[in-house]
C-alpha cells in the first residue's frame, strides 16, 4: 500500500517501529561491541548479523501489511499446531543454553518456536474469542485445551517467563472480546496456581525466584546477574554514562547483549534515558488502543489488542526483570536485544497490528463511499 494511504494511525505506527528498530541496532551495538571484539574479534560482529535479521524482517513486515488479515486467520491454526510441534521437539532434539531448552538446531540456523509462535498465537485466539458465543463448548474445550497444551510445553522447557506473557496474552484478548469476568478470574486463579506449581517442582525456577527476593544472599552465584544489573542502573543517575561508555557491560554484567540490555541502557541514558523508553511504549500501546477502538470487526480488534500486549508486555516484562521486579528469566527486548528469532517475531506482530489499522481506514472509506452516492 502507498504511503500516503496508509490512515494516520497506521503512518504513526510505522515511523514508530522503524525508529524503534534503529534504535535497537545503535543500543545492541554499544551493548555487544566489546564482548564480540574479546569473544568473536570482530566488535561489529553481533551488529552484522542483526542487520541481516533486520532486513529479512522488514521484508517479512512489509509482506504481512500487503496480505489481508482474512488470509491470516485462514492460515492461523495449522501454523500454531506446527508451531505447538516445534515447541514440544526442543524436549527431545533440543539445545540447551543456561538451564533451559528453547531452541532446535536448524541446519545453520538456531529456532526458538516459543518466540516465533507468538503472532500465530495472536491470531488464532483473535479467530477464537472473535465467535465465542457462537462456539459450540466442544469446541471451545478443544482450543483452550491446544492453548493448555502449549503453556504447559513452554513451562516445560522451562521457560515461566514466555508461559506467562502467552497466558496473559490469551486472557487480554479474551477480555476485550467479551468473555465472562467470572471465567476469566477463574483461569487467572489455575494460572496462578500452575506457575507456583512450576516454581516448586523446578529447582532451576526455584533458585531463580529466591534469588530475585534476596539476591546478596548469594552475590556470586546466583544473584550475580541481578546484582550486577542493578548496579548498571543505579549508576547511569539522571542523565547516564554516556552512549558506549557503559561499564558494567565489560566484565561484570553478563547476557548484556539479550536478556539484560536494558541495564546497559539504563547505565547509558539514564532515569531521564529509560523514562522516555517508557514513554514511548505507552505512546505504542495508545496506538495499539486507538487502532482497536476503530476496528469494525472482532476479529481486527482483537489482533490489535494482542498486538499491543506483545510489543509493550514483553518490554515491560524485560525491564521489569532487569530492575529486580520479576525474578531473572530470559526474556528479550521487542526488536533491541540481539536474536533473529526474537527480531522476526516482534516486527510480524508489528505488521498484524498496522495492517488492522490499514483494514479499519479502508471499512470507513467503504462507509463515506456509500453515504455519497445515497
């Protein structure tokens, strides 16, 4: 679609995310230069391969606004169910990175099917909460069991954080589509109840969460990371070190360059730095809303709202992780930390949410079309 057709909210939006996308190169290189000169020698290293990911995302993006959401949904539930697939083969054929076992070895490629389920998960819950009411209760038993399925594999690996932000996008988009609040209290309540279950049967969850609430209770073991965020944060103050002069990042913070580039940030720019981060994802989430608000089905709707809850959940999640509010889980920042999977994911969700807008503007050009010839 021309730029000058896009509708306001739409042109906005994807200013927005290109800026977002940039800028997550420009923080990814500061964040990863001197890791990747000492490990890889090559300070551009992680950089270089980010901006292939980037191009292939964009290119991914732009193919996801030209194609109707209609098509989508068509295509919706045999992805989830290879997505769903993939997810249950890391138990069996799977890599394991720091205690946990998310990614298949693809050839040259390294897949992590929690993370690029995601916008599969958006559309095939907007298709389902879109006709509850419609819905026979086999049915509804029978997606909510796939979606049960699917959590539960993702705890499995163990991987709480992704779990929980799939659980809590599941019950947004069952909230704005209308679902009973008694139901919806209800699954809160077993979802609950099933991550403290995980917590205590998992040592490795474990140790993670009684490390998040006491950290200097093991300084060098398993508090170390948390610590060491903590101290890149508190020492950026008001206005921050400085692009590139992190020091944290050299020695003593470690998973700088993914789970915990946000302390790098926060040390870089400061409170004024990481308030304006914030900012700018409550301006997404505005437009997220605003986009809702014009959807002229349930279905565009609801894809809008899982949009957003995706793009600004897991960042809040990840700098909520890094300033010591969540226990440490790996969870990466949409479309800064470094991973093509990740990158991929977050920039498909990006075109599902401008494309319901795109759909929105063109239902009322229909509209004013229709009064002037009446």
């Amino acid at each position: 679609m021309p730029w000058d057709q896009l509708p306001t909210e739409g042109r906005l939006l994807v200013g927005l995310i290109a800026f977002w996308s940039l800028a997550g190169i420009f923080i990814l290189g500061s964040a990863s230069w001197w890791v990747a000169n000492r490990e890889m020698g090559d300070g551009a290293y992680y950089i270089k391969r980010q901006l292939i990911w980037l191009i292939a995302s964009w290119s991914i993006f732009y193919f996801v606004i030209s194609i109707k959401l209609k098509s989508w949904l068509k295509i919706a539930s045999p992805c989830l169910f290879i997505g769903i697939i993939m997810v249950a083969a890391t138990a069996f054929f799977g890599s394991t990175v720091n205690g946990s076992t998310r990614w298949l070895i693809i050839g040259p490629l390294q897949v992590q099917p929690s993370e690029l389920i995601k916008p599969f998960v958006i559309l095939q819950a907007a298709k389902l909460f879109g006709q509850w009411e419609r819905l026979n209760e086999e049915k509804k038993f029978f997606w909510l069991s796939i979606f049960a399925s699917l959590i539960l594999l993702i705890i499995k690996q163990p991987n709480l954080s992704t779990a929980a932000l799939t659980g809590i996008l599941l019950w947004m988009i069952a909230l704005a589509a209308g679902v009973k609040l008694r139901s919806l209290l209800m699954t809160a309540l077993s979802g609950l109840t099933l991550g403290f279950t995980s917590i205590l049967s998992n040592e490795y969850q474990k140790i993670r969460v009684t490390s998040f609430l006491d950290p200097w209770q093991d300084p060098q073991g398993n508090g170390y990371q948390l610590i060491q965020s903590l101290l890149a944060i508190g020492s950026g103050g008001w206005f921050g070190e400085g692009y590139g002069l992190s020091t944290q990042k050299l020695q003593y913070l470690p998973i700088q360059s993914t789970d915990f580039i946000y302390a790098v940030f926060a040390e870089e720019f400061g409170f004024f730095g990481s308030l304006m981060l914030l900012t700018f994802l409550l301006l997404i989430a505005f437009i997220s809303l605003r986009i809702a608000l014009a959807c002229n089905n349930n279905y565009s709707k609801l894809i809008a709202i899982g949009s957003g809850t995706i793009l600004v959940g897991q960042s809040m999640m990840h700098i909520a992780v890094a300033a010591g509010a969540m226990p440490t889980t790996g969870l990466p920042l949409p479309m800064i930390s470094y991973g093509g999977n990740s990158l991929i994911s977050s920039l498909l969700i990006a075109g599902l949410l401008v494309r319901s807008s795109i759909e929105s503007q063109e239902f009322l050009n229909k509209l004013s079309i229709q009064k002037t010839f009446k």
